[in-house]
C-alpha cells in the first residue's frame, strides 16, 4: 500500500514537471504565432516607407531645459528602451552615441505628436521587442510575470508541510513499546 | 530518508529547468533578432560622397539616392565605418560582388554609420578603392530605422522592396553570390503583394 501511495505521488510530480515543461514550450509557441501574426499584420498595414521615420517639416525641437513636461516624458519613454550597444542599460542612462541619437528621435517623436505606445512600436519594429526593458506580457514573457508567483507560492506550501511535519507530536519509545506488546500477545 | 520520493521530486522540480537552460545555452545572449528580414524595407534618401569605382554603379557626389525609386531592383545595403575593424575583411568581397553584380541590375551601397564623411573617404582611399557609392546617414537616422546594433551589417532587399536577408558581421563573397542569384532567380511576385505569404495571420481566411 505504502509503495502504491509512493508511486502515486512520484507519478504526481513528474506529473507536474511536465506541465511545467509543456507550459513553457506551449508559451515559446504562441509567443512566436503572435510574433509571426503581428509581424503580418503590421507588415501589411504599414506600405513601404512608412516604416522610416522622418520629422515633418517644420518641427522645431526644444532643447533640454526648455520644456520641462517635454523632458520628463522623453526622460520616461527612453528609461524603457534598451540601449543597443551596451549591457543592459537604458538608452536614457547610456553614454552611447547611439543612445543620444535614439534620445533625440525620442523627442523629436513627442513634439511630433506621437504618443508613447507610438514610439514603443516604432521602435520594437525595428528592434523586436528585445529593445523594451519591460516585456510585454505575452506569449513566453508571461513565465518572467508568472513564475516568480509560482514558486512563491510553492516555497510557502513547502515551508508548511516541512514546519507541520517538524511540529506533529512524536510517539515516545514507550508508547511504541506497547504497541508492539500488545500486537504480540493479541 | 525515500531516496525514490527524493529522485522524482527532484526530477520533477529540475527537468523543466534543465530544459529551458538547455534551450537558452543555444541562443547567443549578445545578438539581437531583427524583425526586418521579410518584412518591407524602411526607405532612404541619402546624399553620395564617395562616388563608386565601377562605371555601372558610380554616382556623382551630392547626388541622393532613394530607395523608393529601386522598385524591381536588388539593393544590397551595407552599414560600415572606418573604425571599423570587421569592415576591412568584407570590403574586398563586397566590393568584388558589386562588381560582379553591376551588370545584372543590383545595386550596392555603403552606408556611413556613425563616423566624418573625411574619415570614410580616406578609409575607402586606404583601401584600394570601393566599387559601389557610399552614403551619409546623419544622426544614424537610417541605421536605426534598420535596428542597426553594431558594424558591419548588411541587408539585402528583393526586387519588391522587402528584406530578403540581413548578415550581421563581415558577408563572404560566396555567401552573398548565392543569395543574389537565387533573389535574381526567382520569380518575382506582383507588386501589389510586397509581403512574403510565409507569415499568416492567425485566424485569417486564407
């Protein structure tokens, strides 16, 4: 009986580690359908050339210090792009010649009219989404939301099965002695 | 202590993570997946200052180059500069392509990434000459808009306007004559349909 109960519960685990698994493969593969149909969709919604970002005509750029609301929202929208060429470091904080030259295109965007989601997607269009610090929570990305949940909450049943199993009173020697007499003498 | 309750907890606990490590041990952390390749090219409009060396693709200096007007044509777009290191090993290569190609109607051009139109001049100079014109991309305008992450790089756009292929590093010259002829090869799809069919929407009728 206790060899059955024991192999049901192995069976249980190993249960568990293949959803486990089969969750993360299933997540790669919607994360990389939605890829595949996003990429479709913008590509057929987008003609060529309306990819490439040019300034309208006209637009005048405040300089730093100038427009300080202007500041702060380029100052946000650049603290969650990733700088290119360097380890993770956000275009906003990076030293990078590249960097100054997203920041600017940045700004440029905002006086332009865009809105942040805008820029975002102007970006991750010629990035992928690599280029956002904070991944969408989508497809595979939702393990990096998820699974900090997940062992959150496994860490605390273990700890309560160990603390339980720690404090259930222990039968002493004599009472076992007993047990065994009178098993014997029955 | 149940040395079998103790294996299949831990296999149970460890294999998903063995395999996901295992699946992340074969991407390279430091290279960044384009979205671009399949997808349609962003456009340009760039001024020459260096003119080209082969007499089929020379152009004059100051002249602009725009992409939009290279509809039916293969255009091989290389982003490099004269820091670059990994630029001196392809040049040659790229230069011998361009050459090769000039005739067949693909055009090449060089794009200055991050660099002074003085120090790209001398550094084509020191290099024995480029066959193909090279561009200025102020404020790396065009390098972002192709989700440029180092030199050199290189796209290579059908005859439709999309991004057929993007080599990161230094392109071989066989490399690039293969993929060129087979782009020339192919039958080119109408032009109302610039968008490969090789990505579907799901849920799309087809």
């Amino acid at each position: 009986m206790r060899t059955t109960i024991a192999g049901l519960r192995g069976a249980a685990l190993v249960a568990v580690g293949g959803l486990c698994l089969a969750l993360t493969l299933g997540a790669y593969r919607v994360s990389h359908a939605q890829a595949a149909g996003s990429a479709a969709s913008a590509a057929a919604a987008l003609d060529t050339g309306a990819t490439s970002w040019t300034a309208p005509q006209g637009i005048v750029v405040p300089a730093l210090g100038v427009d300080t609301l202007l500041d702060k929202r380029a100052a946000a929208v650049s603290s969650r792009l990733r700088c290119p060429v360097c380890q993770g470091e956000s275009i906003q904080d990076s030293p990078a010649e590249l960097s100054s030259q997203m920041r600017t295109l940045v700004r440029e965007q905002l006086v332009a009219g865009r809105t942040d989601a805008q820029i975002y997607e102007y970006f991750v269009q010629k990035y992928g989404q690599w280029i956002l610090l904070e991944p969408k929570a989508e497809g595979i990305n939702l393990l990096v939301y998820w699974l900090p949940v997940f062992f959150l909450v496994a860490g605390a049943a273990g700890i309560w099965i160990v603390v339980k199993k720690w404090t259930r009173p222990q039968l002493s020697s004599q009472h076992n002695a007993e047990i065994v007499n009178d098993s014997l003498t029955e | 202590m149940n040395w079998k309750r103790a294996f299949y907890t831990t296999a149970a606990i460890g294999a998903p993570f063995i395999a996901l490590l295992a699946f992340g041990m074969t991407r390279d952390p430091r290279s960044i997946p384009s979205p671009l390749p399949g997808r349609p090219a962003p456009v340009f409009d760039r001024a020459v200052f260096a003119p080209g060396a082969d007499s089929l693709l020379r152009l004059t200096v100051g002249d602009t180059v725009r992409l939009a007007a290279h509809r039916g044509q293969v255009v091989v777009v290389n982003f490099w500069a004269s820091w670059c290191l990994a630029c001196r090993d392809e040049h040659l290569d790229l230069s011998q392509v361009a050459s090769q190609f000039a005739g067949k109607g693909v055009k090449f051009y060089g794009l200055l990434y991050n660099d002074q139109e003085e120090n790209g001049t001398r550094w084509i100079a020191d290099m024995g000459g480029q066959a193909y014109p090279a561009l200025s991309d102020p404020g790396a305008r065009t390098a972002i808009d192709y989700g440029l992450y180092g030199v050199p790089e290189t796209f290579v756009i059908d005859q439709r306007g999309v991004v057929a292929h993007k080599y990161i590093g230094p392109v071989r010259a066989d490399s690039m004559s293969r993929l060129l002829d087979s782009l020339l090869t192919a039958t080119p799809t109408p032009a109302d349909t610039p968008v490969r069919r090789a990505l579907p929407t799901p849920g799309a009728t087809p």
